[in-house]
C-alpha cells in the first residue's frame, strides 16, 4: 500500500475524520481509538461493522472518539 494513500486515509468511525491510520502485516489501525480494520488481497476494508474494536470496548459508542461526540452533544442541549 502505497504511503501517501494512507496518508490520507481517516478512521471512519471518527466523527471528526482527524485520526489516522498505520498498518501492520494485516491491519490498518486507527491512531486515535485503537480500531482495527482488516486489509483483504492488499485493500483496506474501512466498514465499521468489520473492524475489530480495541480491548475494553464491547460496542462502538464505548470508543474515545464516540464519547466525545456523545459528550458535545450532551452540552448543545
């Protein structure tokens, strides 16, 4: 994967699209959350439903950057 596609390639459950990814052998990981998104025959599978969620997460909303967004919308109201 050529480095500067993942440059520009963000963690698409970061409501904010700031973190960025890093792979290893078989994932791309997000900076920012600790998501893991499968690469399958050399390509990136960003679909939230596919990734792996970090130790200590059971659900999406449980990740840092969801609990930001809950937490701004929380004081708009």
């Amino acid at each position: 994967m050529d480095a500067r596609f993942l440059e520009t390639l963000r963690c698409p459950v970061d409501p904010e699209r700031a973190a960025t990814l890093h792979r290893d052998r078989e994932h791309l990981e997000c900076d920012g959350c600790g998501v893991r998104y499968p690469i399958k025959n050399g390509l990136p599978v960003l679909i939230a439903d596919d990734a792996d969620l970090p130790p200590g997460c059971d659900r999406r909303l449980d990740l840092p950057c969801q609990q930001r967004l809950a937490a701004r919308r929380k004081q708009r109201r």
